[in-house]
C-alpha cells in the first residue's frame, strides 16, 4: 500500500466510496474542487492501481481541518487509515500547520477509536450538526510542535 497525493484520476473513485461510506456523499464535482484550492490537501491510498482509502482537509493559518476519512469495507482493520492519518499529520506539519480538527458523530465507535489512538482529544460538541440521521457531533483536535 502506499500513499499519495490525490490527483485527476483518483476523483471517480473517492466518489464512489463517499456513496458506499456515507448517506450525505460529497459530489465528483465538489472532491474535484478541491485539486484546485490552495487551502486543501487530500491523499489517497493505493493498492497496486486500486483506491482503497483517502483523507481530505483544509488550513487556514496553521489550523486544519479533516474533511473526510474512508477506508474501503473491504480493506478495514488494516492500518490504512492510521497510516493516512499519520502522513497528513507529516505533511500538514512540513506546509507549517500546527494543528488538526475534524467533526465525528459519538455512534461511529471505529473512527472514534482511529482518532483516540491518533491522539487526539475531544475539544467540544455540536448539538444536532449530522443530518440523516440526526446526530450531534463531537469536536476532536490534535496539535503538535512545528
Ligand atoms: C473509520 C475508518 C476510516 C477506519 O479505517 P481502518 O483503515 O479500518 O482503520 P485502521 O485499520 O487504520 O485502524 C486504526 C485504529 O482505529 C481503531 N479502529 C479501526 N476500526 C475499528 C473498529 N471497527 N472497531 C474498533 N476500533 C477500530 C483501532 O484503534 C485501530 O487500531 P489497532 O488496529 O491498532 O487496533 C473506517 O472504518 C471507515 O472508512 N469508516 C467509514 C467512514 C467513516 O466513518 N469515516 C469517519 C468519518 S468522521
């Protein structure tokens, strides 16, 4: 496996799995929009030629924020997304940024369990933030030393 930064080709794909991974997927047009904004940075994680994973974020002033994390179903339990996880880190880190912020919903216990053993920590709460199912959301962060 190995990581890369996402390009063209990889945008049918990411598609595809936001509609497999989530019930409010993000277009092929807006991940698309992404290749051209200075603020992004998405990578993707390759098997051989076959996508099995992606993280997408945005920083403004040293502060980031994870748009997005999939891991394909059938590729789970085998360190993709804590290897996406720890190379955004290390590339956010190397472009200045200092810290780390994403929404997760407090009923999806594995991307829970990810972001605990990433270090991160829980930072606040928004009531009613998901739709569909209507959830709150949780706000973990993690900073480090640039
Ligand atoms: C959350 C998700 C990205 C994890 O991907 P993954 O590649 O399977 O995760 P990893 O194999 O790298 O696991 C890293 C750590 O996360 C935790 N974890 C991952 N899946 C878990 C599960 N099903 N149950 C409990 N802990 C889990 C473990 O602590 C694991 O560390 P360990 O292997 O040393 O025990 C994946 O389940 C997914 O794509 N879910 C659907 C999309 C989603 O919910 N994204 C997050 C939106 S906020």
């Amino acid at each position: 496996m190995r990581i890369v930064l996402m390009d063209e080709s990889h945008v049918a794909a990411i598609a595809e799995l936001e509609k497999l991974c989530f019930h409010d997927p993000w277009s092929e047009k807006s991940i698309a929009t992404e290749l051209s904004s200075k603020l992004s940075l998405w990578l993707v994680a390759m098997e051989d030629d076959t996508l099995v994973g992606y993280v997408g974020s945005q920083s403004v002033l040293g502060e980031s924020d994870m748009m997005n994390i999939a891991v394909h179903p059938e590729h789970r339990c085998k360190g993709i997304a804590k290897a996406l996880v720890t190379t955004l880190v290390a590339e956010l880190a190397a472009r200045g940024n200092h810290s780390l912020m994403l929404e997760v919903r407090p009923s999806n216990a594995p991307a829970i369990a990810l972001y605990e053993k990433m270090g991160f920590s829980q930072v606040g709460r928004r009531p009613n933030y998901y739709r569909n199912p209507k959830e709150d959301a949780l706000i973990l962060r993690k900073e480090w030393h640039i």
